[in-house]
C-alpha cells in the first residue's frame, strides 16, 4: 500500500543531510521536469519582485525567496520531516516506532509541485512552489507534470493499492488510476453535511498514521474502510471513494 500525501506550505528549515542531488531521488523519470524546475526557481529568485508574483508571497516571506535561491546548495532532510502543518502533526511519524516506523517509510510519498513525487525518506532540501504557482515563461505545473508523472503514478497502482490523500490542486498535476480517495465530511445534529475545510488535514494526517501504523495490506477501498472504522470512525463508501464522517 502506498499513502500519497499533500505537500505543505510550511517546511522545515535545515537539515543534516548533503545538498540536493537528484540521483538520490526515487523515480528518476522525473528528473529533467524536476532539474528544470529547480534551475527556474533558482534563476527567478534573483529578480524579488517577479519571483514574488509568481509563488504569491508577501513581502514579510523573502526567507522563502532566500531558500528558493539556494536550493542546489542547502542542505537536506527525509522529505517526511521536511513537511510541517496540521497534517503532519496529526501523522506524527516521528513519534512511530520499530515496525510502525518502518511501514511509515515504504507506505509514506508526498505529491510534490517541485519534485513530482518524493518516498518519506528521498533527501530534499526546504522549497517553495505551490501547485498553481505559474513561473514567468513556462506552462503550467499541472502541464508539465502529467506527461512524466502520471505513468510513474500509474506503475505504482498497478503493484500496490494508492490511497490519494492529496488535495485537489495537486492531484491536478496528476491523475493515479483505481486510488482510492478520501473526503472529510462533518455532520451536524440535524444530520447535514458539508465538507470539513478547517480539520480535514487533521482528519488525513490521522487516517495515514492508522495505515502505516496496521500490519494490516489493504487490497482495496473496503480494506482501508474495515481499517478505519476498526479505529472507530464512521466511514462511508462508493467504490473507490471513501467519506470520513466527522459529527460536530
């Protein structure tokens, strides 16, 4: 089983790993989009102003520009502890141990806008390029993406089950065929849904701690439900699709 992840705005700074070196990055049928990409970011981050425009930053976020700048030459870290936020702290892998820990890395990837797709324990160093960035001169990231990375998505599939827990913008870079996919739906007294906006990223960071924390091999939707409601969730499901209800 394979748990496709959402990058995060948020990384952590530093690392103790040596610079980015392409090589050490699984998939390397990515690696021209992804040399390519990061010699762009490298080059824009000369000019502050476009470099702003083009990853939507505010000018109290320059360190951003600052990383961007250096990305060939800072240092690394497992790109599961390089991202941060509400998903990774529900996740909490670092807290995970022995066989727990080490599903988390087989189990772990993260669709990346600049590296396409990363395992839990590729080097990368910290970045900042979002899905619906639009660098000056090129298409967009989703245009660039798909041709390359849809067939590495689509091998995957085909060995193992994919649950696509990533968000909208970035499974638009592209699609994984037969994954399985998750929405979080709250549920108020009066029995009303909508879609959680504020804690989905909670609710996927926990539902991905439970699937590399079972020893359990899910083959399909029903497995990852069986698995879930085990843990005592309400889980609905259609076909592929699985709605993680949350009552308020």
């Amino acid at each position: 089983m394979l748990v496709l992840l959402p990058p995060s705005e948020t990384k952590r700074t530093g690392g103790d790993g040596p610079p980015l070196d392409l090589a050490a990055l699984r998939h390397p049928e990515l690696d021209p989009v992804r040399k390519a990409l990061v010699d762009e970011l490298v080059e824009l981050s000369d000019d502050v102003a476009a470099c702003r425009a083009a990853l939507g930053l505010s000018e109290r976020r320059l360190d951003e520009i600052e990383r961007n700048a250096a990305l060939w030459t800072s240092p690394t870290s497992p790109a599961i502890t390089r991202y941060t936020g509400v998903l990774y702290d529900a996740l909490d892998v670092g807290s995970l141990r022995g066989a727990a820990a080490g599903r988390a890395r087989e189990r772990l990837a993260v669709g990346s806008a600049l590296f396409g797709l990363v395992h839990a324990g590729d080097p990368i160093p910290a970045y900042r390029l979002s899905a619906g960035s639009a660098l000056p001169g090129s298409g967009t990231l989703a245009a660039r993406w798909k041709p390359v990375l849809e067939p590495v998505l689509a091998r995957l599939a085909a060995e193992q089950l994919v649950v696509d827990l990533r968000s909208g913008a970035y499974a638009q870079l592209a699609r994984v065929p037969g994954a399985v996919t998750v929405n979080v739906l709250a549920e108020r007294p009066d029995g009303t849904r909508s879609v959680v906006s504020h804690h989905n990223k909670s609710h996927k960071g926990g539902l991905a701690r439970l699937l590399v924390s079972t020893r359990a091999e899910p083959a399909d939707a029903a497995g990852v439900a069986r698995i879930a409601r085990r843990a005592g969730h309400v889980v609905e499901r259609s076909g592929n699709h699985l709605d993680l209800v949350i009552p308020t």
